[in-house]
C-alpha cells in the first residue's frame, strides 16, 4: 500500500495517442539509436504499463507492447535499474492476474484476454531473469518475491478447467526462474509435490516437470538433504511466498554432510512418483525429465546405487518406439549409467538400432542417425564383437538412398576392421575368417556397383572409392604411431590389403575409365603421413600385376595416369614401365597410318612426359640403359618431327648432364621471369643473365607476375572511348569539336571533376507560359517525379556506386627470383614455402569521371602453387572466397557519367625480406554493361506491385525521351531537395539478324534482371517455360506495345522487311515479305548518377529490331557495338 500510495503521489505522465505509440514501436523495432533518442526522456515503463492495463487501448498493440517492454528492461544501455523497473511491472501483472482470472460471473474469459496474461507473465520472468545476477542477496531476492508469489497463486489451482493454459504457463515461468535462481523454490517443493499429484489435466507435464527441477536442485544444493526436517514438508505456507533461507547461505559450509535417512526415502518417493508418469508426457518433455532424473540419480549414486538400474528398467523399452527422440532418451541413459546395459541389453539396442536402418518406412533422417549412433557410441562401435553378427542388416538395399547406402558400408568397413585385428588373427580360423572379410568387401559393393560404367565423376564413384578407403584405413586408422614400421606391415598382411589390391588391378583391366580415379585414390594415400607406405606399396603392386597384363594399342593412354604416379615413386623400380612404354611405341610406330598424325604426336608427347618425370625422380644409374633405348628409338623411328626432336634433346640432357645438376635443370620448368623465351633446344642449356631479374624490380616490372583481374570479363573489348569535352553554356555556344573519338588511355587531367561536368548534367531553366496538360500526360509526369525522387544527386549527397569484382594473384616462381633470396629452386622434393606479399594495398586512379576511387588492402596473400604439367585443372573461374592464394578486391565507382573507361592500378606491399614492393599493373577495363543497373524502387511500392511499377516506368520514360512534347521542358526533383533534372531523349535503331533461339538465350543470360514485360503469346509461352525471366509483366496481346512512329529514323512495319531504298523508285518495286514478330521483350535499364536506357525488341524467327530511346545521347555510341558482340559473339 505504501509503494502504490508513493506512486501515485508521482506527477501524471504524459499519455501517447495511438499514432505516437505506432511511431514508437516502429522506432524501437528500426533499432536505430537517433530514431529512438527522442522517445528515452520518457517514462517509457510506466506509459507502456499504463496504456497496456487501459481496456480502451487498441488490442492489436498490447502483444507489440509486451516485447518493447521485454526489450527495454534486457537493454543493457537505456534499462532502468531492477529496483525502478520489477516493482511496477509485477503490480502491473498483479493487476491483470486479477482482472482477467475466471470468476462466477464469467468462468470463461476471453482467449485473446488469456493469451496477453500468459505473455505478460513470461515478459515478467524474462525481465527478472535479465536484470538479477545470480546469487541473489536479500535486496535482490525481496524484488524477486512479489513475483514468485503471484505465479504460485496462478498454479495453486489444479484441475481448473478454464484457465489450464495459464496454469501451464505459469508452471514453466517459475521452472524458468528455478533454472535462473537454483534452490528459489526449495521451501515450496512438498506443495508442488502435492499440486503434481492432483493434477489430472494434461497440464500436468508443467507441473512434473516443476517439481522434478526443484528436485534436481535441491539434491545438487550441499546440505539440504542433511537437514533432519523433510524436503517436502508443507509447514510453511505457498503463499504469502519469501526466499528460504538455503537460497541466500553459501553451500559451502554444508558441503561434507550425508543426506538424512528422511530426505533420501522422500528423494525416492519422489523418484518413483516421476518414472511413473512418461504417459502424460510429450517426447520433448519426456527427454527433458529423464534428463533431470539422470542427474539426481547420478548424483546419489553412492546412496541409492540402484537408481540407474531403475531408471533403465523403466525406459528402456523406449528404444523400441518410431520417434527418434524417445530412442534418444535409452542411448542417453546408456551413455550415463554403461554398467546397467551390459550384456544381452547392449546387443538389443545394437540389434534395434541395425534394423531402424533397414526401415524403409522411417524418415531418412532417422535411419540415417541411427547408423550414426550406432558407429559413435563409444562402446557399441568399439565393441566389434556385437557388431559383427549383425552385419548381413548392414549390406545397403537396392532402393536405399545413396547416403544411407554410405553409411551402411562404413558400418560393413568397421565389421571388417575388426575381423582382420591382431586378436582375431591369434584366434585362429583364417580360412573362414578371409572367407567373411571377402564376402562384407564383395557384397557391399554391389548395391552401388553401377559405378563401373558411370562416369568417373558420379556420386556412386566417389562413395565407392570412398568405402575402398574406409575399409583399408580401418584396420590400421590415424593414430600418433600409424606410421611405425609394425603397424605398417600388420597392415600389408591383412586380408583387406590383398583384397583390395587384387581388386584394384581388376577394376584398371576391366574398366580403363575408372583409371585416373585409382589415381587419385592412391594420391589421397600419399598424401597422408601414416598411410604413405601404404600407398607406395599399392603402386608397387600395380607394377607387377597390372603392367604385364596390358594389351598394346591406342586405349593404353588410358593408363597413362597410373604411370605417372609410378614414374614418379622411386621406391618402383623403373625397368617394367619403360619396358612397357619401348613396346608401346614401337606398336604405334609399326601400326600408324596416314591420318594419324595429332594422335602420335598426342601419345608421342604423353610418353615423353613420363620419361621427364623419370628423369627428374630417379638416379640417372637406374634408369640409363633402359630409357636410353627408348630415347634412341624415337629419335630414330618415330613418325612425328616434334616428339623426335623433343626426345633427343632428352637424350643428349641424359648422356651428357651429371644426374643432380639435370634435376635441377628439369625442376626449373619454364624460363626464368625476365628472359625472353626461344624456341631454339639450345636455349635450355643457357644460363639467364642475373641482370634481367634484377630489371624486373623496377615499378613497371611487377605486372608481369602480379595480376588484378577481373572475376566477369567484358562482354564488349572497348578499345575506344568518346571524350565530350567542358562547353560553356553561359556563352550558349556548340563548340566545333564537340565529340572526338581518341585512344582511351590520355594523360590525366589537372581539373578537377566538379570543373568537368558535362553540358548535359546541367539544367537550364526557362520559364515557360502555363501549359494544360490531360490526364495521361499527369500520370506520366506523376511516376516519373516518384522515380526521379529516389535518385540522389550525387553534387550534394552520396551517389550511386557500381563494384567491379576483381581477383589478385601472384606467381610464385617469378616473384621469388624476383624479391627472394635467389636460391629457391621450387623443388618438389624439398618443398620449400610459398612466398607472400604482406600490407598490400591497391590505389586506382582513372581520367574518366568516376569519382573518387577508395583504395583496397589485402593483408595477406600467399602465391599461386606451381602446377604440374599433369595436373587437372578447372575450366572457367573457379575462385575460391577462402583461398590463400587469391585475395577478392572490389573497386567501387561513383559514376558522374555512364561512359567506358580504363582504371589505373598502382600496387605497394611489403615482401617477406623487408623490401616494399612497388609498381603499377595491367589497367582496369570498364565497360558500358558495367554501368547497367536496376531502377530503383520507391519505399512506398509493395514487392508484389514492382513488375507493375516498373512496366509503368518504362512506358513513361519511353514517352519522354521520344519526339512527343507531352512532358515539355518539365523538371524532377531528385533526392536531396538541391537539384532537379530534366529529360532530354533520344532515339534510334537496330536490326539483328540472329534467330529466335539465340536471341531469347543471351537475353535470359545477360539482360534478364532488367526485362519489364514480355509481349506476345507465342514469345510468352518460350521464355516463361524457360522460368529464367521472373516476376514481370506478361502480355499476350502482340500489339499491346508496338511502336510505329513515323518519324522514325528507319520506318518498320512488320509486314515489310527494313530495307533503305536505293533510288526513289524502289520503294514501289520491292515486294513485300512477311516478317511478323512473335512478340517483344520490353527492358528498362538504369545507368548512373540518373540516366536511362531504353530497349524495345520486336522478335521475329530469323531477325530482331531493336528501337532503342535513352536521355543520355553519348551511350548509343556504345549500344550498338554492345548489341553486335552479344548476339553475334
């Protein structure tokens, strides 16, 4: 009474209308701090509590109010403090708890009433929970009563029919606050017993799930249970409702106590009340109370030993359920409490998890996650022994998804695993035990043995392969000591090792498509430290089993890559390969014919490169009589002259360089950068001058290995550009030289931007009389003033900017002869690091009028890996946001004109020896389609009326860029309120002799974001089932949009082909030909700071007109080379 009478002795707040509480909460809802700095001198709890209690207050609103206040009071900037912000918002929920409970006169009350009570109580605890830090002191505790209090009033009425959900509710607010504030409730635990027991609604869940928290906490608490009084007496009452006085000691005091002989029989009561009761339960819910009961269980295990026991009796038969969540809830159990599930219990879940798998009518999720508890249980996949006898439910089916049917086989490679350890192999039994292995690798494989005519890259390839390294890395996995000579040899002896190798060698016969994926099977084995050996010893193996089994001819290329990777290895001997290789062209040679020629030289070549990769990884002693051999007959014998000339500069680097200086010749691949290349064989015995490396430092030098590239090239080369220079228009003079075409590169002018603007960006006012103008003429200039006035003038405010994504890179041979220590000889032997380039930043510059440039800096760039000549690599741009190697660079422009142009780039970083590296690069091409963007969109348009908006748009642009003089000398004001601009159009046209195809193809791939409206039903019905084009108007009618002006620069009909007459008279001689269009492609595009362009396609079967319309003239010099490189390129 004493706190409401201080309250309301406070002056009256100012109460907000219902506009200005709309402005308010759209203000907070922004999250904009100056938007909401104007609202915070306010009493802003007490406005939103008052207006939330007032019964006329709109009812849409009050939800919208219940989350500001949640906001408000988490802020941790404009939150008042708990002891100003809890004593109102609980008198508030005390308010509306008594208002809105049932009462004789109205037992039912409203749902909407109920709903907002429910929410209120939860913005209640929320606030609570965010501004009290736990542990509480007296103080903190005292604010927290009132509202304890006020929720144990709510649920203090079990089975109450009409207000269970607020029962329910207030059950888990307070479940949430024992969670925040262990032990709050620990003096109220025998009433909440009590209410649980009685409860026979299906809110009963909240009530058990209440007392079991209670419990937990209280059995987790130090010393509570020692007290002599019992947990669960009622002596004190639920309401009127203080802390206890556990809550505010410390624990520590207590913590050596052992539970009272009353409390641990009242702890079981309990127990036993709750492992009764999963039937009122949801599968959540039912997780969640098993969780709470595992952990009392696990913490009176010294006193109460059999209470996992208990708990696995009554819910262990879970497992055997079609929800995931209760299956959950017995591998939880048995993860916590392992001793009770062994023996006959622990192969029952194996079984049942095994057959979830098999279950064609569970969710793939499921079956995917019970093969996946089942491999990563760390006693049910560890124990081998239970694994195995349920291998046949392992084998995949034949209608198993391909990702089921990969785990699966992982489950088949660990059975294997298991059988091929050293125990089993002690135990005896080999016959019966390879047998077993044999059949798990054999029948597993044959779901998925479509991959032995798929495509080397199919998804039942990789999964296949896959499962070929499973099963071998099973039996020896990566461990600190997997490299260790005996494990390596364990493993060689094994029974999986042999039969895989067999297999490999049949699949390479069998199948020559699958060869270059044994390649990189076996690479991924190279690559790996502990599985190195094992790898070499599977090409050991493939040289002696797979090389003598190969038939001479053509399809031996096929092999080519295994080769490779053999010539490769010094630990094969390379006496068979070249054998095999001597043999194979000498068949080449005996049975080639007349149009033979580029297949030689293809094989030719490929033989050669294998006889380099000897060179460079054998001793020359090793490998001298044989390849000598093979090097003399080609050079004498072969039919090509480049492969014969190729081999005998091989042969002479043999004889007559010693073996360790020709590695290091061969290792250095290419010329050095800096040294012109010659086609002379001499020149690979040349030694580069050290003085063109050092050029190569100078500030023009860098380009050569430094690169900045553009992600999406041009579709246009620009070589040219149109240069418009400064007209005084206060003389209001043309100047002679008005368009000059020059080469774009011109040497930078010392004006500034703001003295070179165009003619064209200035606005000449003349007063004009009052013009009258008719309704379709109002409506034009009406879109138009809404376009214009989205678009910002770049003279007073931010312009529009355009980013040109572009990578950098840097070629890491040149660049560390370069800037290096000179000694890197890049051998792959040795694997030295990559150089880098540190503090890089990129400077741009530009004589064309795109503003100012804001530089980029890259902290960190690796250089680009050598590749080898054998390598894969990718077509296109395949740039990897998450390389090292490659760094993103943006360049964002400010056009004030949208016109092509060239960018300078200057590049400064620092190398890894403390030099700076200096120097600019290949320039930056912009082109026109750079400049094209979408038209803005008014913050007014809904996203369903945008295809409309813009449809209305172009038509209104289109209007007032031809010859009409319906919108006059009108002017439209642009954001910022400084400057307007005025429509000044022109026209023209282009006929497109391409057909129908390719034309809608490089529309949909190039200019699909900026088409408005598709007219026509024939060209309708292509490109809407194409379903590239989205989200624009469609129309029908063919005649919907066709222009026919006749004061066009070239007059169309559509029943006349376009043709220029040569002579007066031939106008009349020509005989029509029909050309109807199929319909027209309306495009709108926009080009920065404010301009426009224009695009109407009249589409026919074998050729297109385009009539073009823009306000910025000097474009169409570009459109139409534009148009001609994108349908004719």
């Amino acid at each position: 009474m004493e706190k409401q009478q201080s309250m309301a002795k406070q002056p009256p707040s100012p109460s907000l209308s219902l506009q200005e509480w709309e402005t308010l909460l759209d203000d907070f809802g922004s999250g904009s701090p100056a938007r909401c700095a104007r609202w915070l001198p306010l009493p802003l709890l007490d406005l939103a509590l008052n207006a939330f209690l007032r019964r006329d207050f709109a009812s849409h609103l009050k939800p919208l109010l219940l989350l500001f206040i949640d906001d408000l009071l988490s802020s941790p900037t404009s939150a008042p403090s708990p002891s100003d912000s809890l004593p109102p918002l609980i008198d508030a929920l005390r308010s509306l708890l008594l208002t809105s409970s049932p009462s004789a006169s109205d037992p039912s009350p409203a749902p909407a009433a109920a709903l907002l009570r429910d929410q209120f109580m939860a913005t209640a605890v929320s606030a609570a929970v965010s501004s009290l830090d736990a542990p509480l002191d007296a103080s903190s505790a005292a604010l927290l009563e009132p509202l304890v209090e006020a929720l144990l009033t709510v649920t203090n009425r079990p089975n109450h029919g009409p207000d269970r959900q607020s029962r329910a509710a207030a059950c888990e607010c307070l479940r949430e606050l024992e969670s925040a504030f262990p032990c709050l409730l620990a003096d109220a635990a025998g009433h909440l017993w009590a209410l649980a027991q009685a409860e026979r609604t299906h809110v009963a869940q909240s009530y058990l799930l209440l007392l079991a928290t209670v419990v937990r906490d209280i059995v987790l608490r130090p010393g509570l249970l020692s007290s002599p009084t019992s947990i669960l007496s009622t002596s004190v009452p639920l309401v009127p409702f203080s802390a206890p006085s556990c809550f505010l000691s410390h624990p520590s005091a207590d913590r050596d106590r052992e539970p009272s002989e009353v409390n641990l029989r009242e702890i079981k009561r309990v127990l036993g009340f709750l492992w009764e009761r999963p039937q009122a339960l949801t599968p959540a819910a039912t997780m969640e109370l098993v969780s709470i009961l595992t952990s009392i269980a696990g913490a009176l295990e010294q006193h109460v030993p059999t209470g996992g026991a208990l708990l696995k009796v009554q819910f262990s038969g879970l497992i055997y359920s079609y929800h995931p969540i209760l299956c959950h809830i017995v591998l939880m159990l048995y993860s916590g409490f392992p001793d009770a599930f062994a023996g006959e219990d622990e192969r029952n879940i194996a079984r049942r998890l095994a057959l979830m798998a098999r279950e064609a009518h569970q969710p793939l999720v499921f079956r995917l996650l019970a093969l996946h508890w089942l491999l990563g249980s760390p006693r049910l996949g560890k124990g081998k022994d239970s694994l195995a006898p349920l291998a046949p439910r392992f084998y995949p089916g034949v209608f198993d998804p391909l990702a089921l049917k990969a785990k699966k086989l992982d489950a088949l490679a660990c059975i294997a695993a298991s059988l091929d350890t050293l125990e089993m192999r002690r135990k005896g039994e080999e016959d019966g035990r390879r047998a077993l292995i044999v059949k798990l690798f054999q029948d597993g494989l044959v779901c998925i043995s479509a991959y032995k005519w798929l495509p080397p890259w199919s998804t039942e390839t990789s999964v296949a392969f896959r499962t070929l390294h499973k099963f071998l890395v099973g039996v020896i996995p990566h461990r600190d000591d997997c490299s260790e000579e005996p494990q390596l040899v364990f493993l060689m002896d094994s029974i999986i090792f042999s039969t895989l190798q067999s297999m490999l060698v049949n699949l390479a016969l069998e199948h020559h498509g699958l060869v270059l994926v044994i390649g990189i099977f076996i690479d991924q084995l190279l690559k790996c430290k502990g599985h190195q050996s094992v790898g070499e010893r599977l090409l050991q193996k493939l040289d002696e089993h797979l090389l003598p089994k190969l038939e001479m001819g053509y399809r031996l290329t096929s092999y080519f890559p295994i080769f490779e990777r053999i010539a490769e290895n010094d630990t094969i001997p390379p006496h068979g390969l070249l054998e095999l290789l001597m043999r194979h062209i000498v068949s080449i040679t005996v049975k080639h014919g007349p149009n033979s020629g580029l297949s030689l030289w293809s094989q030719g070549t490929k033989v050669l490169g294998i006889c380099r990769m000897m060179l460079k990884h054998h001793h020359s002693s090793r490998i001298f009589l044989p390849l000598s051999r093979l090097l003399a007959f080609i050079c004498q014998c072969y039919p090509d002259l480049e492969v014969r000339d190729n081999a005998r500069i091989y042969l002479r680097m043999l004889v007559c360089i010693p073996g360790k200086k020709l590695r290091q010749v061969l290792n250095l691949g290419e010329e050095p950068s800096g040294v012109s290349p010659s086609p002379h064989p001499g020149s690979l015995f040349q030694v580069p001058s050290p003085r063109h490396s050092e050029n190569i430092k100078n500030s023009g030098g860098v380009s050569s290995y430094i690169h900045l590239e553009r992600v999406v090239p041009l579709i246009v080369k620009q070589s040219w550009s149109l240069v418009i220079p400064k007209s005084n228009m206060e003389d209001n003079m043309e100047a002679s030289n008005v368009v000059g075409i020059s080469d774009i590169s011109i040497s930078p002018s010392a004006e500034s931007d703001k003295d070179g603007e165009m003619n064209f960006e200035q606005i000449s006012y003349i007063k004009e009389p009052l013009r009258v103008m008719d309704a379709n003429v109002a409506e034009i200039l009406g879109v138009l003033r809404k376009h214009f006035s989205c678009i910002p003038d770049y003279r007073h405010m931010s312009a529009i900017k355009i980013r040109i994504p572009c990578t950098l890179r840097f070629e890491s041979e040149p660049f560390s002869h370069v800037w290096g220590d000179g000694s890197s000889t890049f051998d792959s032997e040795e694997g030295e690091a990559l150089p880098a380039m540190y503090a890089t930043t990129i400077t741009f510059s530009s004589t064309a009028k795109y503003g100012k440039i804001p530089p980029c800096r890259v902290p960190f760039l690796l250089g680009e890996p050598l590749r080898n000549r054998y390598d894969i690599i990718p077509v296109g741009n395949s740039f990897d946001e998450g390389s090292s190697h490659r760094a993103s660079v943006n360049i964002e422009l400010e056009p004030r004109e949208p016109m092509p142009g060239l960018i300078d780039v200057t590049i400064k970083a620092n190398a890894e020896t403390g030099e700076v590296i200096s120097g600019r690069l290949q320039s930056i091409a912009i082109g026109i389609e750079d400049m094209f963007l979408k038209a803005s969109i008014p913050p007014d348009i809904e996203e369903d009326e945008v295809p409309g908006y813009y449809y209305d748009l172009f038509h209104a642009l289109w209007e007032a860029c031809g010859n009409s003089a319906s919108t006059g000398r009108e002017t439209f004001p642009l954001s910022g309120g400084k400057g307007a601009a005025a429509i000044h159009g022109t026209r023209s046209v282009k006929l497109l002799e391409v057909f129908l195809d390719s034309l809608i193809k490089n529309v949909e791939k190039h200019l699909a974001s900026y088409v408005v409206s598709v007219i026509g039903d024939p060209l309708v019905n292509i490109v809407r089932n194409n379903g590239i084009i989205r989200d624009v108007v469609w129309e029908n009618d063919t005649e919907a949009f066709v222009a026919h002006d006749v004061n066009a620069l070239v007059p169309y009909s559509e029943n006349v082909p376009l043709q220029l007459p040569y002579f007066e008279g031939d106008a009349e001689n020509l005989s029509p030909v029909s050309k109807r269009t199929i319909g027209t492609f309306i495009i709108l595009i926009f080009l920065p700071p404010r301009f426009h362009l224009l695009f109407q396609m009249e589409v026919g079967h074998s050729s297109t007109l385009v009539r073009v319309r823009t306000d910025h003239w000097p474009c169409l010099a570009y459109i139409d080379e534009y148009l001609e490189s994108l349908f004719y390129t």
